[in-house]
C-alpha cells in the first residue's frame, strides 16, 4: 500500500480509468486529469464512492496553462504529487500523403508534447520531495510501425525517447521514469479502429501469444508495480504489456 498523490491524464476512459481505480485501490490519492470534464468527475466518483480519495480535474494537455491549473488545484485539493501517469493519448489516422499539417501537429501535441509539459510541471513537486515516479502510456506501435498512424506512431517514439532522457536526468534525485507501451487492449479508443475496419479482432487475437485481446486492469496492474516503492531501481525502461507480441 502506499499513500501518494497520483496524477493520471486521460483518466476519463479505457487504460487511464483502469489506472486511476488502481492506484486508489493500492491506497493512493488520484487527480484525474481529462478533456471530458464529466468524465474526469465520474471516475473520481467512482473511487471516492469505494472509500478513496479523489479529485477530477478538466484538463486539456495541449494546453500548458491548462495544465498548470490543473497541477495548482491538486496541490491545494490533494497535496503535492509525486506520481504522474501520462496516458492521455488520441491517434488520428490517415494515408501518408493525405496527412494535413493540422493533423500531424495535433498528433505531436496530444501524445507527445502533452508528455512534456506534463512532466515539466510536475517534476519540480518530486524534486522537492526527492521521490518521483513518471509513468508514459507510449504504443506498441513504436515497435512495430502501423500504417495510416505516421503522426501518432512518430509521437509515441518520441515519448520512449523522453522518458530516457528524463531517466537518465532526474534518476539521481529519486525520480524513475518508464514507458508502458501497450498493445491491443479493449478500450473505446481500440473499439473505434475495429468499427473504422483498421483493426480485425479476431485476426489480431490468433496473432497474440496469449491467445486473447489485452484489458484495461493489464496496463494498470503493470503501472501499479512501477509506481511502488519497490520499483525504484527500475528507470528508462520500455516495459511491454502485449501478450508477447512485441519481444
Ligand atoms: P481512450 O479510451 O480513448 O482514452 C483516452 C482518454 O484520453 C480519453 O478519456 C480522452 O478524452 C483523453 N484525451 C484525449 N485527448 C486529450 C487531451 N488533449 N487532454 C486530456 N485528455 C485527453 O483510449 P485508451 O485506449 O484508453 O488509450 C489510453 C492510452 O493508451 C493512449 O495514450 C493510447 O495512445 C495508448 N494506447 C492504447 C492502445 C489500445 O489498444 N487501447 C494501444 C496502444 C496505446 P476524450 O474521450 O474526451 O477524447
């Protein structure tokens, strides 16, 4: 158990609502942070209704200024935070050659410049503490390619890339910094790229090692570890969650 405060982006749906529920079940007090401001109120709901404590925030994470009300309005709710799950993530597709300059930057800002500036106004809250742990929800897609995805794809390797560096900057002051790259896991954002006919099911679950399609509770368990006290001499590490399809 533990009894930090937790910031998770995205937290509103899928992977970042299994994280947020998680992380207060292991005792933790989470800020959930979304573009749904409603969203954001229902999963917060939903662990203080189970004996947590909890705040929902509407933050936009392209939105540094935003951002920073956020991180402000946690500080005075909750206290200071020292955990920050980065999971916030939007994947826009296209054909190469028909990806607009509003698509690409949107792509970049959501996953990866959101990272950043998630991380920036974070990071001084665990130096203070000299305790910090940074989770980034990247994609396993960064292994593998996926067409039609050259924006989000480029952003989710670049937010590997920032969590070395960060890694290897912040290390020394306490503060680990890995990167879950998930695969394949049955959220609302995975239900669209089967309906849209990107992603066939079926296909994708003869291909898992496992033998079946990954859940939201698969990213949180892993997230959960990471965050403990006990994963402090594990940084800068891609830890894949993909029942064995990316090795
Ligand atoms: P999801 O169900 O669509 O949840 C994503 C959440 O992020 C939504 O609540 C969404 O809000 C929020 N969000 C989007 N843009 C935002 C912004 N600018 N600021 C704040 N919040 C924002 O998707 P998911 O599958 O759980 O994905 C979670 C993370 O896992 C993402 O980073 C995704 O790229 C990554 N991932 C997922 C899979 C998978 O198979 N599911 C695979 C690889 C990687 P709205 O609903 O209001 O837009």
């Amino acid at each position: 158990m533990s009894d930090r405060i937790a910031i998770v982006t995205g937290g509103g749906s899928g992977i970042g609502r299994a994280i947020g529920l998680r992380l207060a079940s292991d005792g933790n007090m989470v800020a959930i942070f979304d573009l749904d401001g409603d969203a954001a109120a229902a999963t917060a709901d939903t662990i203080v209704e189970a004996g947590g404590k909890a705040l929902g925030v509407q933050v936009d994470v392209t939105d540094r200024a935003n951002i920073d009300a956020g991180v402000a309005e946690v500080r005075s709710n909750l206290g200071r935070p020292t955990i920050l799950v980065n999971n916030a993530g939007l994947s826009l597709d296209s054909p190469f050659l028909d990806i607009t300059a509003e698509l690409w930057q949107k792509s970049l800002a959501v996953n990866l410049t959101g990272t950043f500036d998630c991380c920036q106004a974070v990071l001084p809250d665990m130096l203070e503490e000299g305790w910090g742990r940074i989770v980034n929800i990247s994609s396993s897609s960064f292994h593998s390619g996926s067409p039609g995805l050259a924006g989000y794809v480029s952003a989710k390797s670049g937010v590997v890339g920032l969590t070395k560096v960060l890694a290897l900057e912040f290390g020394k002051h306490g503060v680990t910094v890995n990167t879950i790259p998930p695969g394949f896991i049955d959220t609302p954002m995975l239900r669209r790229t089967v309906e849209k006919g990107f992603v066939d099911l079926d296909q994708q679950t003869a291909k898992t090692p496992v033998g079946r399609i990954g859940q939201p509770e698969d990213i949180a368990a892993t997230c959960a570890f990471l965050v403990r006290e006990e994963a402090g001499y594990i940084t800068g590490q891609v830890i894949g969650v993909n029942g064995g399809r990316n090795t």
